[in-house]
C-alpha cells in the first residue's frame, strides 16, 4: 500500500537583530523553495531586507519571494507590539483576518505551500510577539502541516505567548 506524500512543513523566519547574509544562510540550510513576506510594509531600516533588495538577495540564492500584504498587521496591531502588547495585536490581527483580502491571500499562500517548502518572513526574532506565528497556524489548520521557527545565528528563538505552540530550528515543532 502506497502512503501519500508527506506535505513540507511551513517554515517563519524573523530578521530582528540579524544581517541578510545570516538570514539568507538559514534559508538555504532549511531547503526553502519559497519565501512569502507577510509584512504589510515591506520596507524596512535594516539594510537589505526592503522588498527590492530582499527578493534580488533572495534571487542570488535560487530562492523566489512573494509578498501578500493583505497577511500583514494592520498599524494598530503593529503599534500594540511596539508598545509590549502582543496580546492585543493577536486579537487586531485575527479581527484583519476575517476580510476578503486577507482571506483570499490565506489560501494563496496555503496553495503555495501545498507543494513546496515555503517560509513566512517578518521582523520580530521571536515568533511569539509576532502574526507569522498565527498565519503559519491558520495555514496548517487544514493541511496537518509542521510550522517550525527558524532561529538564525547561535541558540534558540525566544518565544513568548502569541501562539499556541512554536518550536526553533533547534528541535522544535508546533503542530497548526
């Protein structure tokens, strides 16, 4: 009897505290085939993770990128991370996530990882202060699929309570 393919788990990554050639590293080490950019503002401070400059480094790799803004954190959910409240963001981010757009990028990026390893990359270094912890879980839900947090550099992702359940590249899984 044939057993069905075993589907790739979903992989997030957070680039807070990182250089690009660290997170670029962790990508390729992970086998990823896809990075998806569920930021709602893909611009960012930190030299080279603006969207151009990421998908052109990601590019270099033999990685595709696509960004679906409409998995992003509205402000007011971003604004409530900044100020230590990641609680309520997950509350204002679950709200965002009942719209039209949001849910049509969902099930983009569930058809994506459907047949290819794909990551979810967003600022914060700790999945549980961050909405790619809820996007992986609400993209595994139906699928059965892992989600593991990729840690970049030395040690474990620090992980706080967005999440139900989160793991690091250094042996954990979580189950969406």
């Amino acid at each position: 009897m044939a057993t069905a393919p075993r589907v790739p788990e979903i992989l997030t990554i957070g680039y807070e505290g990182c250089a690009l050639r660290d997170v670029l590293a962790a990508l390729v080490a992970a086998d990823v085939e896809l990075l998806i950019d569920v930021r709602a503002v893909p611009r960012s401070r930190k030299p080279g993770f603006s969207k151009r400059q990421l998908a052109a480094g990601l590019d270099a790799t033999g990685i595709p990128y696509v960004h679906l803004q409409g998995l992003g954190t509205p402000k007011a959910g971003r604004d409530a991370v900044r100020a230590g409240h990641p609680g309520i963001m997950a509350s204002i981010f679950r709200a965002h996530m009942t719209s039209d757009r949001a849910q049509a990028e969902l099930a983009q990026a569930k058809a994506l990882a459907r047949g290819q390893r794909v990551c979810l990359l967003c600022f914060e270094q700790d999945p549980g202060c961050c909405h790619r912890t809820i996007v992986a879980e609400m993209m595994a839900r139906d699928s059965g699929q892992d989600v593991r947090h990729l840690a970049v550099g030395s040690g474990a992702v620090p992980q706080s309570g967005v999440g139900r359940r989160s793991g690091s590249a250094r042996g954990g899984k979580s189950r969406g």
